[in-house]
C-alpha cells in the first residue's frame, strides 16, 4: 500500500485520479489540500481522511516532514509552481497536472528542481499512456511506413467543450491561467515531439479570437435573459443537461437540481459566451521543423462537432491515419492495402490515459520498474514549443527554440 497527498480537488484530482484511487486497493489518500470546502469534504468523506489532514492550501501540508510516498498536484495552472518545487525539496514523487505552469521559466526551474531531488516528476500528458498512441508511436518506430518525414494534426476541441472551458471556464483568459496551445494543448506539442522523436527546431502560428466575442452579442449578458436560447448552440441549457457528468459536474460542488439552477443563474457560467471576460484565441494554426527535418502543421479549432483528435503521418514508404474518437489506425504501405488496426480499449478519461499515468505513477511510487514516459525534463520541450508558438502568434514571426530558451 502507498499513500499519497492530493494538492487540488477539483475535477481532475477529486474525479479522475480520485475515482482510480477509490477502485484500486494498492494507493490511498491521506491528506488533502483544497481552498473549497465542499470540494474538500466530500473527498475527506469519500477516502477516510482524518479531519486533522485536511487543509485549505497546500502551504501547512508540505511544511511537514514527509510522511507520504507521494504527491498529487491538481490545481489551477498558475498554481502548479510553487507546491511542485516544494515536494521535490522533501524527495516527494510527484504527479503534476498539465502544464507544469503557466509562465515557461517557471517549467524551466521545475525540470531542474527534478535533477536535485531523489523524487521524479510524472507530468500528465496522459495521452503518451494511451494504447492508441503507445501503438502509434510503435508503428512509427518499427519503421512501419519508413522514415517519417511530415505529420498533419488536428485537435478538434468541441464548440461546446470550448464555450464551457475556454469562453465561460478556468482556462478563458491568458492572464489567469495560460494561452489556449499550452493550456490545451501542451498534450498534443507532447504527441508530435514523442512521434517525430527529435527536439523542435523553429516554430511558427497565426491565430485569433475571431467568434467569442461582445461584437456578436444580441445584447443579452447571461443566458437566463436571452431570447435566442432556442437557437443558439452555446446556451446553458443545451450544455449542463446532466448531474455529476462532465462538464455539469465542474460548475459546482451542489450536484443537484437547485445547485446547478443556483450556479447558472448566479455564476460564470451562465454567462452569454459573448459577454465573458475571455481573450484566448478559439483557432490557431501552427507550422515547426524538428531537428530531424520532420516538418509538422497543427490545427486547433473551437467549431468542430466532436471533440477528438485526427492524425496522418506520412512516411517515405507510406502513411498512418488516425482519429482517436474511434480508436483506429489505418496503416497503408505504398502499392498495399490497407490494414485498420484496432488498440485495446482501456475504461476511463483520455481513451485510458488517465488510468495508464495512474498505474506508471503507483509502479514509481512502489520502487518498481519506472515506466514514467512524461518526466520534467522531457515534458518540458513540449511547453517550449507551446510558449514559442505564441510568442510566434503575437510577434508575427517563426521562432528558433534554442534561442528562445536561450532568451528566457
């Protein structure tokens, strides 16, 4: 048995890493740290943590001598920083919640901080734990469609996932939390540096915050006050139709009927997703070049039906389609048929992600085998990449990595 203290209980540390805790005999929680009291209690209740461990910040918990095998960090992004460096001081192993932080110097001081201390950092790209992509990555290295050579990828966020977190939601304005590519999508800077298995060289992006905006407002601020709700594809009661499920869960801890009324009448969001304090692009649009010479293209997109990611890497012998939503990989070598390969399906967030860094961080806090694929070190290309994509975005110019970090 292993025990663990979990620094944030919101979404991803009370519901996904929480749930794997509740289900599996092996890791248990011991303490917690969360600002919100009911978010807080139900986790105490839930795993049996006395009331002297637990705590509104994460401050008193760690100024204790160590007494766990491990730490859980599931705060907001700009809070990931100061407790991760803490924990790594006291050799704790450390799930970290993605990105590592919102500001790249403070990424850079978390990878170094790992170096001097007996713990390891677990970052939660979680997609590198999925089956599809450890099949992908494996098709790619076995050579399967020759040397690589180019890779197009798109995430397509979901307009309703994209009104709920990045108009209305935690992650809507750059200063409170990070850019959109490296809130959202460091996970998808992490997939093509792993494929194309070579450092980013230059990067270049344009994107905008074209839709989500008070220019397309019907002059209404909250949803409870508009006419359009019928039509509009953005309207509350389209989007937090059901109790204790994602995204209706995160808008508040009273999980009921009169909860959930209380919080879109009252809170953000019921806001109209034209009148919202947002200003994170909802398209963007990116190019780079890896050392290796695999150049890549990345879309990310607010209006797309599903949320999912699609995939094609073309090799010098052939190609590999893939669109995580149905967990296939279509692999066609030049003049062959194709062949529809179908990866085993693990239960839980992320296509079994979450469940694969939950098992990788549990065998580390064991002393077993290490299989960690998202140390601090190598996680942290992708946030480079992510920040210089932006610095590219706002400065109207292609970026060389090395000088960036260089120039930090």
């Amino acid at each position: 048995m292993v025990e663990v203290i979990l620094i944030g209980a919101g979404d991803r540390g009370k519901d996904r890493y929480g749930a794997y805790i509740e289900n599996h005999d092996h890791i248990r929680i011991i303490a917690v740290a969360e600002p919100n009291p009911m978010k807080r209690e139900a986790v105490m209740k839930k795993h049996g943590i006395s009331e002297e461990m637990g705590f509104e910040s994460w401050e008193p918990l760690l100024e204790k001598e160590k007494f766990a095998d491990g730490v859980i960090i599931a705060t907001s992004d700009a809070d990931h920083y100061l407790p991760t460096l803490e924990a790594l001081k006291k050799d704790y192993h450390v799930l970290l919640e993605k990105p590592m932080s919102n500001r790249i110097e403070e990424s850079i001081a978390i990878a170094e901080a790992e170096k001097k201390s007996k713990g390891q950092v677990l970052v939660c790209h979680v997609l590198r734990y999925t089956p599809l992509y450890q099949k992908l990555k494996a098709l790619v290295s076995e050579g399967k469609i020759g040397k690589l050579q180019s890779i197009q990828h798109n995430e397509n966020i979901g307009y309703y996932h994209f009104a709920h977190s990045f108009v209305r939601g935690n992650w809507r304005n750059t200063t409170e939390s990070s850019p959109l590519i490296l809130a959202k999508s460091c996970h998808d800077m992490d997939i093509l540096y792993w494929l194309a298995d070579s450092p980013c060289k230059s990067i270049q992006s344009f994107g905008h915050l074209s839709h989500f905006h008070k220019g397309n407002s019907k002059g209404f601020e909250r949803c409870s006050e508009c006419a359009y709700t019928d039509s509009c594809p953005f309207a509350t009661k389209k989007i937090y139709t059901t109790l204790n499920m994602w995204p209706t869960s995160t808008i508040t801890p009273d999980q009921t009927p009169d909860g959930v009324h209380h919080a879109l009448m009252n809170g953000p969001y019921g806001r109209c997703v034209y009148h919202c304090d947002n200003d994170v692009v909802d398209h963007q649009v990116t190019t780079m070049c890896f050392e290796n010479q695999v150049t890549a293209t990345f879309n990310l997109c607010a209006f797309t039906n599903d949320i999912s990611r699609t995939i094609k890497l073309m090799g010098s012998e052939g190609t590999i389609k893939v669109k995580d939503a149905k967990n296939e990989i279509i692999l066609q070598r030049f003049n062959e048929p194709a062949e529809i390969i179908i990866p085993d399906v693990v239960q839980g967030g992320h296509g079994g992600g979450d469940v694969g860094i939950m098992n990788a961080f549990s065998q580390l806090l064991m002393g077993k085998k290490n299989q960690s694929l998202t140390n601090g070190e190598t996680s942290l290309m992708s946030h480079l990449m992510s920040c210089a994509a932006e610095t590219s975005r706002l400065k109207h110019k292609i970026v060389d990595i090395e000088e960036y970090k260089t120039n930090i």
